[in-house]
C-alpha cells in the first residue's frame, strides 16, 4: 500500500514513525515532510493546500490512502477535492469532509453543535461587528475572567482569557476590527470554566469508533503555565487524574454522542477527533474540538498504541472499524519540546542543531528542521520533540531531560516542569 500523509511537523513525523513499525508492505510519502520523515519516508516538494499539486502526486506515486495531518487543509476541503474527482476515487482519505472540519474550523457551529446533542460546555455566545453592544452586555453578565475565541481558524493563537473587564473589552474589539482576519468575523464569548485541561482522541470511521490514549500538553511558554500560549511545548500520556470513571463519563457524555450526532446530522464524518477537555471537579465538558490529531500530542499517543496503525486506518477507509482492535501500553510517554529563542514571538531559523547522534533511549520526532548544505539546522519555532517510554512518568521525564541536555542550537529554550504539576496525582 502506498501511503501518503500531508504535514511537515512533529505529527507528521510521528504517524510516519508509527506506520514505519507496520508489519504490511508499505511505501511512505509525506509532503512535504522534514529531515525527520526522510528516514522513513520519500518527502515530496508538496504543498498540502495546494490541492492540484496534491493530486499529481497522488496520481504519479499510486497513492492508495491520504492521511491529512493539519487542519488548513481539511477546513478547505482536501477530503472533498479527493473524493469527488473520478481520477482519486480509489484513494480513501484520513479525515473529514469540510462540513465535518468545521467542528474545528468554526468555534460557532462547535458549540450549536454541542448544544443539539447535548453534549457538556461552557455557556457561550456568538457576536459579530454589528452585535457589539450585545456582546459586551454578555460579557457583564460573566465572572471573570473572559474567553474570547475568534470563530475561526487563528493559528492557535485566537483564544484569550482576560481578567479585567475593560481590556476584555479592547480586545473583543480589536478581534471583531480585524486582528485575527477572517476567523475573528464572528467571536464566541464563553463563560470560564475551572478544572484542568486534558485531551481525548478517537479514530472513527463514522459509523463505530476506537479511542485512542489520552494525554495532557501544555500550552504556556513559561514554567508553571506563564507566558504566553504556544503551539505547545509538551505533553503527557496517560493523564494521572484521568480515573476510570472520569474516562468512562468522557465516552458516554461527549465521544459517543458527537459520533452519533455527526451521523445524525448527516456528516460523514473518517478521521480524527481532538477533544479539548476540563475536568471540573471530576465532570467533563468540551473546551474545543480539533478535526485531526494534535501535535505535540501524536507525539505521547501513538507511542503509546501496540500493534498496526494501519489496520485502524484501514478499518476507517473499509468502514469495518467496529471489527479491529486496539491495545494500548500502559507505559508512560512524555514528550518536551525544543523550540527558537523568542518562540512564540519573533525568532530567527537556520541555526545548526548538534548533539541529535547522541542521544539514546529516546525518539526525536522533527517539527521546525531543515538541512542546509547538509547540516541538520532550525527552521521553525517548536524545533524538536523529545519523547521517551517509561514504567513510571518520573522515568520517562528523566530520559527526556537526560536527551534535551545533550542536543544544543543557538538560543534554544524547553520547559523544565513538563509533568511535574501531575506528580501530586501519581503517589
């Protein structure tokens, strides 16, 4: 089988780390990948949103199945431009159409959603330019602090949470003015929940699904969750505080419900889904959903998988999901990410990255690298993920702090608590 997964980062490198372990006979491609998928995989000078370009290399390569790692291009509609050219028809798509990418694409049909089927979340409410008056009057109606979430895809960076009224304000303004584009058109105005975040993930073929390992990341630039939000710059896998029965709630409150509440809405609906969660005093509510993996926690879950990828995926792509199996490890997986001095604002690229041939008992999954002339340097500002396997999270942390200290680049910076606020939870 020919297989050809869209991405350049830490996910991508670790679904083509993963299918690499497949005991089938399989040909790996990624577009345009990193030097981190070129071990595994043959790397194609190909723009995952440039959907024409997609296409020949699907045709000229025999490509049987697409995986489709980040969100841009399922929100524009790969998954439709695939299955409705007669040329692709044969090739099966990892990911849902464009009406089921919205669950991550628009913050407003997310939560209606939501809503129809009952599934936990926050209040909320949606406002646009002209509904200005009305969205600060919403907001005097909130404790604080605030959440405002442009409605569309902002890179990551379209969610605040502000504590004072009047600079929640400002920036709802600033958004419905343009600051986020097109994405902040419509802004989603939430009442704040207190908990701890978590996420879930499923692989559903739209009829059954299978639920993958779950995992904690963490989004703050700084030790003990300061700073600014970033693409992430860790992860944790299982979640400590994630109980049997808090998981079971989990499934029967919101996973099931959103599979058959797509089906009912008609959506067919063959991928991924991301479940952005808060545990507030031991319930489960939606924060957000993401219509694919997330990154860097593909990074802790798929370690975490035993046996073949591939036959999930093949079951999603046969619509036989509900007959394959998945085992999981008990093991803990952590992943600390290495990222550019000045990341998440500006940062320079191109720096040589040394020390990468030392480390041992670790997998370094590739996000932001390139190779200049030869030489392995950064080119983005999460760098590298470094995720090891341990019995206990306290051995699985110290392998991948041993490995972070043994590679170095101009300016490069990593989180030294990754899991430690989760040490209360493991006795």
């Amino acid at each position: 089988m020919n297989i050809l997964i869209l991405g350049s980062g830490g996910r991508e490198h670790a679904i083509t780390w993963k299918l690499a372990q497949s005991s089938r006979p399989l040909t790996l491609f990624v577009a345009p990948g990193n030097p981190g998928t070129e071990a595994a995989a043959v790397n194609l000078a190909v723009d995952p949103l440039d959907f024409q370009a997609v296409r020949t290399a699907i045709i000229a390569n025999g490509i049987d199945m697409v995986i489709v790692g980040p969100e841009a291009p399922l929100a524009e509609g790969i998954a439709d431009y695939i299955e409705n050219d007669p040329a692709l028809k044969s090739v099966a798509v990892i990911g849902p159409r464009q009406q089921g990418a919205m669950l991550e694409s628009s913050k407003d049909f997310a939560k209606g959603f939501m809503i129809r089927h009952g599934i936990p979340t926050a209040a909320y409410g949606t406002f646009t330019a002209s509904d200005e008056d009305k969205a600060i009057g919403f907001m005097r109606g909130l404790t604080p602090p605030y959440v405002l979430k442009a409605d569309g895809l902002a890179a990551g960076k379209g969610v605040l949470i502000i504590d004072d009224f009047n600079m929640a304000v400002n920036e709802l303004r600033a958004m419905l003015g343009g600051r986020f584009g097109k994405a902040g058109n419509k802004v989603v105005i939430e009442e704040y929940l207190k908990g701890i975040e978590m996420s879930a993930f499923v692989i559903t073929d739209g009829l059954s699904y299978r639920i993958l390992p779950e995992a904690k990341d963490y989004k703050r630039i700084g030790e003990g969750d300061s700073g600014k939000n970033t693409g992430g710059m860790g992860a944790v896998s299982p979640v400590p505080f994630a109980t049997p029965e808090f998981l079971a709630k989990v499934e029967t409150r919101i996973i099931r419900p959103t599979v058959e509440g797509l089906r009912a809405e008609g959506i067919d609906y063959r991928g991924f889904i991301f479940f952005g969660l808060m545990n507030v005093s031991g319930e489960p509510y939606v924060i957000e959903y993401n219509a694919r993996l997330g990154d860097p926690e593909t990074e802790v879950i798929l370690p975490r998988i035993d046996g073949d990828l591939c036959d999930l995926l093949e079951g999603v792509a046969r619509r036989d999901l509900a007959g394959r199996s998945i085992a999981i490890s008990e093991e803990t997986a952590v992943t600390v990410m290495l990222v550019s001095g000045g990341y998440p604002d500006s940062y320079r690229k191109g720096f040589e990255i040394g020390g990468t041939e030392n480390v041992k008992g670790s997998i370094l999954f590739h996000a932001g690298t390139a190779l200049s002339d030869g030489r392995l340097v950064t080119s983005g500002g999460r760098v590298i993920a470094v995720t090891s396997m341990g019995v206990t999270m306290e051995e699985a942390l110290s392998k991948s702090y041993t490995s972070a200290a043994l590679i170095s680049y101009e300016g490069m910076n990593y989180r030294r608590d990754i899991g430690f606020d989760l040490k209360k939870y493991t006795g």
